[in-house]
C-alpha cells in the first residue's frame, strides 16, 4: 500500500526509508542488488556510533540518518551522515530515562517528511525540525498542555504523517497536530494509549489511522479523529505494542502475554468480522511483516520462550518455528529475511513458508537487540540497547 498524495510531498530517494516500517509502512522493503552471503568475517562495517540507551530505530533520507537515545536523563535527536556516521547534529531536552522494568531510553523514531523531521518522547514532547540543521520549527509538550495521561511505559508510538497531518499515540486514540505550526487539529479521551505506532488504512476514499490502545484496537478518521471502528483487545498491562498489519479488507493483530492473534475482516459500516483467532502468533514488541501471504515474526515475550515463526495469513497456520533464534527484530528485502536476534547475530534468509535456511550469519552487535533494522541504499543500520550502532556495507560488489 503506497500513501502517495495522503502525506506531504517528500524528496527522499526511492532507496530511503523515511519512517518507521519503511516507505509503506509494512516492514518491506523493494531494496534490490544487496549481499544476501558474506565470508566468515561478516559484512564489513562502515562505521559506529554510540547514541545512547534506548530502542529507537533510524529513518534514512537525503543521505542522512535519523535515530534517538537518552544519557543521563537527557534525550537526544540526532542526524548523522549516511556514509562515515558524522553527527550533523543534535537536539536535546531533558527527558527521564524511564528504566521501569527494562533499561529504559528513547522508543520512537524520527519521521521525515521534506525538509522537516517530526519525532516524540515517551514523555509528550512533540518537536518538528529542520532536516537540515536541526534548528527547532516548533515543540509542544502535549501530554502536560492537553491533559492527557501518560501510560505505565510512557508513549512509544512514532510520528504519522497523513492527510497533512502529524498524527500520534497519544490519549485514547490519538492527537493530531498541524505539521506547519504544531496546532492541535483533534484529540481522544484521556485514557491509556497503547504502545503501537498509528498505522494507515484507506476506506471508501478516506484515509484512517489505526491505533493500539490499552484495550482495543481503533480506526479513526485520519482528518477528525471520529472513530471508524473497533475491537476489543485486552493484554495484560495494557501492552498492545505491536503495530497490526494491513492486508486489503483484512487486519491482523497481534501482541504478547500470551495473548495470541486474530485475523479480521473490515467492511465500511459494520463491525470487525473475526476470520481466525488463535495464539499461534504472539508479537510483544515488534510487529510482524507480511510477505507473500505469510507473516513472519518473533513469536513470544522477552521473560519466556521464544522463536521466530512464519504463519499463513488467510488461516493462521503455522508453517515453520525455528527456537533457536530469540526474540529480536526483522525486515524483509528483495524476498529475503534480514533478522537480528536478542543478542546481536544477524541472519539473512529467503522469506519461505517452505522452512528457515539461512544463507548467511554474522555476530554484528553484542548487548540487547530489541530494535528492527534498517537497509537503504546498501547500508544495513543496526543498533542495541546501550545505543551502540554499527552501519554494515551491504552493497553489491
């Protein structure tokens, strides 16, 4: 699905990945032409970069990178160079690092759209600045100057431009802002946001937002915020973190605790129809791809067992589980899995329901790698949670 006119125009090369999920929102990439195999050394790296705690990825356009992380309760914006890792620079502002149950740090990721980069705090900070120099259009502290609380792990959500509009996490199901000036344009009930980023969805020529709340999950119209539909999802602490995926009519979702997955079919006017429900699929914190009519995915929470699985879309079949691998990140590219585990090895595979054959393996980070990865342009962008990154060179030869 390609947003084309529902976002402000962008300049960013067809190799970019903008924002979070990649230019369709969907963990895919059309990325051809990158080394898939390596020697025993591993793919070479270009560069390293260290930018503190947390698990924020990286939006790349224009030839530069964009991630977040947080030292000693100071969250920092950085922009660096897409080719040695340069800091062009930084935009920082006090911000908790927030370790309750985890090591804390920054969780979203920046957007950009143009010349402007959006990004969000866990905490309600709202900045729009200037891809360029960094210099700040304007902030909002949302969360304390609208009254809306603050869920158990703060927001987590990343920006969505759509409808021109910056549509966020925030409240119930959502707030919207203007991009120009950071006007607020609607907001939702002070209740528990959920943890998801705002997915799009086109109905009947319009265009909805998707959100994870801390009970359901709800579309709303994008331009008002009046809500579409819903469905009931209750996970434990509140903790529907994984962003759903879009097929068509069809929407899955997916989160951790145990929970498991459901398939829905969504008709303009009436209510969710449920297509399969099962636990075949638990997603706790990132999102599966969807790929071929299969999702691929870390199936399982972070405290218990765990693999990364692919399932069948249309009935929730599970075709292949391989345990070995723990619960991490993934993206596909040119049919292929790129997947880096917990504990930083990277793995390149054919996205198949037939099984899980790697081609390649490599140990690339140490730490915790909760964070999914990046390719543009040849560059693969991984990070742990200290906030070490390292950009591997996976241009063709």
């Amino acid at each position: 699905m390609t947003l084309g006119l529902a976002v402000v125009a962008t300049a960013a090369r067809a190799a970019d990945w903008p924002h979070w999920r990649g230019p369709d929102y969907n963990g895919v990439s059309t990325e051809t032409g990158w080394r898939g195999a390596w020697s025993a050394d591993g793919p070479p790296a270009l560069w390293k970069a260290s930018v503190g705690t947390g698990f924020s990825s990286f939006a790349v356009a224009g030839g530069k990178v964009f991630t977040m992380g947080n030292l000693e309760n100071t969250d920092t914006i950085y922009c660096l160079e897409a080719d040695t890792g340069k800091v062009l620079w930084r935009h920082s502002y006090p911000a908790d690092l927030g370790d309750k149950f985890f090591e804390g740090g920054t969780t979203g990721t920046p957007t950009v759209v143009g010349d402007r980069v959006f990004a969000a705090s866990r905490w309600g900070d709202v900045f729009c600045l200037e891809a360029a120099t960094g210099k700040v259009v304007w902030q909002r502290q949302a969360q304390k100057e609208l009254g809306l609380r603050v869920p158990s792990w703060g927001f987590s959500g990343s920006p969505l431009l759509l409808e021109n509009l910056v549509i966020l996490n925030i409240g119930e199901t959502g707030l919207a802002l203007r991009p120009g000036t950071g006007e607020t344009v609607w907001q939702s009930a002070d209740d528990d946001a959920g943890y998801s980023t705002p997915v799009p969805l086109q109905r009947d020529g319009k265009w909805l937002a998707l959100f994870g709340s801390a009970k359901a999950y709800v579309a709303v119209d994008a331009l008002t915020g009046r809500e579409a539909w819903r469905f009931r999802w209750l996970t434990q602490y509140g903790v529907n973190a994984a962003d759903p995926v879009v097929a068509g009519d069809q929407v899955f979702i997916a989160s951790g605790y145990s929970k498991g997955s459901v398939l829905l079919r969504v008709k303009a006017g009436a209510e969710p129809e449920v297509v399969w429900k099962s636990k075949v699929l638990r997603t706790q914190i990132n999102g599966a791809v969807l790929f071929g009519g299969h999702l691929y995915a870390a199936d399982g929470d972070t405290s218990d067992k765990h693999a990364l699985k692919c399932v069948e879309l249309a009935t929730g079949t599970e075709k292949w589980a391989v345990p070995e691998n723990t619960v991490g990140a993934l993206l596909i590219a040119d049919g292929k899995l790129i997947v880096l585990g917990e504990k930083g090895e990277l793995v390149v595979a054919p996205a198949s329901p037939e099984g899980f054959q790697p081609t390649a393996r490599a140990q690339v980070l140490g730490g915790k790698c909760w964070t999914v990865p990046v390719l543009a342009n040849g560059r693969l962008y991984c990070r742990n949670s200290r906030g070490d990154v390292v950009c591997l060179d996976l241009r063709a030869k």
